[in-house]
C-alpha cells in the first residue's frame, strides 16, 4: 500500500457532494462528511457506474448510484440497499497540508 495525493482538499464539494479522480491509475470516488474526507472505488458493483455521479447521505455515511439506487456505506463499502449485493472497496484518507491522500493497494 501507499500513500498517493489524491486531490486538493479545496477541490472537495460541499458536505454530501462526491469527487470523482483518479489516482494511483484507479478511479476514486472522494466525500466530505462532517469534516472527515471518505475514499472508496468510484465503480457501482452492479453495474459499474460511477458512484461520484451520486450523492451521500451525510447521516447515514452512504452513498446512492444514480443509475438503479444502490447504496453503499462509504466507511465500510458494504451494500446498504440492492440491487448490488457486493461491497465497494474503501481505502484509507487523510489531509496532509493543502492534499487529500489516500492509501491504495
């Protein structure tokens, strides 16, 4: 694993808004809830649409696929809601400085 600047923390949307970016040659999906930035793969498990075309729940820490409604809970990567039934991975985020990094495989 490493540490790979995945963006700037003044590029993150409002509480609730995803960042879609690629870093490391992966797509990350990145949200900002209640001052804690969240990574996880910006691929639905159904159907592998982006996930940072949704929206998070900043209540229930997940977020909803735009495409069909499913929902993943961003600190775990587990389904909250089908039709997708496998979880989404979740890397490791912190800021450091200006930078969101996060911890890739």
């Amino acid at each position: 694993m490493a540490w790979i600047r995945a963006a700037a923390l003044s590029e993150l949307p409002a509480e609730g808004a995803v960042l879609g970016v690629e870093a490391g040659g992966r797509r990350v999906a990145l949200a900002l809830v209640e001052g804690e930035v969240y990574a996880f793969a910006d691929n639905c498990t159904h159907r592998d649409f982006p996930l940072s075309l949704g929206e998070v729940d900043v209540e229930t820490c997940t977020v909803t696929c735009e495409w069909h409604g499913a929902a993943f809970d961003i600190r775990t990567g587990d389904p909250a809601c089908g039709p997708a039934f496998r979880p989404i991975a979740v890397f490791a985020a912190k800021v450091e400085g200006p930078d969101v990094m996060v911890d890739l495989p």
